[in-house]
C-alpha cells in the first residue's frame, strides 16, 4: 500500500517543475497582493467614513476613495499575475508587471518602488520557466 501513495505522489516525466525561488516569489507576492488587497478594503470603507463626517467640518477632507479603488484593482492584478505564473504562465509576467509599474508610476511610496523593480527583476529572471 506505501508503494501505491509513493508512486500516486511522485511528479509525472512530462509535467514541469516550478522552480524553487519561483514559488518563493510567487508566496511572497501573495502574502503582499494579499495584504493590499486588505489595505485597499479597509481604506474604501474608511474613506466612505471620513467622507460622512468630514460634510460637517469647516475644511475640505480628502477620502482618498479614487486611490483607493485605483490601489484595489492593481493589487487584484498584481495577485491575478502572481496566480499565473504560480501556473507557470508566461502572462502572469506581463500583467503582474503592468500592475506593479503603475503603481510605481503613481508614486505611492520609495519603498514600494525599491521592492517592486527587486520582484519585478528576479520574475524576470524566471521567465524562461514560464510557458
């Protein structure tokens, strides 16, 4: 019976391998999609908040909705990218790229920009893995 389990597990000759640092990337984007996503969430419903109590202050208060949504849609791409080529698709590339390089253009921060030019790199470094 052992014997049965260990052959039922084992990868077929035909199918491809994710390489190591790949998957890293891929959980490590997951992780930070994940939580921008949250971020995302949590200042959509804030700024819905602050946009109800700021009608009664004298000064005009930002919501920070657009951003908001903006940072939504390009977390959701960014995960969307990572998703694919966890799949070992080549377009999860191209969109995880355009994702991040627009928020990078949007400036949200020079961290930010550091850490996703670092991803964006080493995917690309990757790429010949992806089909």
């Amino acid at each position: 019976m052992e014997e049965q389990n260990v052959q039922a597990s084992a990868p077929t000759e035909g199918a491809k391998q994710r390489p190591t640092f790949l998957t890293v990337l891929c959980i490590l984007t997951f992780i930070g999609s994940g939580l921008g996503l949250l971020f995302g969430l949590i200042g959509l419903f804030a700024a819905g908040a602050i946009e109800s109590v700021g009608q009664y202050l004298p000064v005009g208060v930002d919501s920070g909705l657009f951003k908001s949504i903006i940072l939504l849609i390009l977390m959701a791409g960014s995960l969307y990218g990572a998703i694919l080529m966890w799949k070992l698709q080549k377009l999860g590339f191209y969109i995880y790229v355009a994702a991040n390089v627009i928020l990078l253009i949007l400036g949200f921060s020079i961290w930010s920009l550091l850490f996703t030019a670092l991803f964006i790199v080493l995917y690309g470094l990757n790429l010949k893995h992806l089909e």
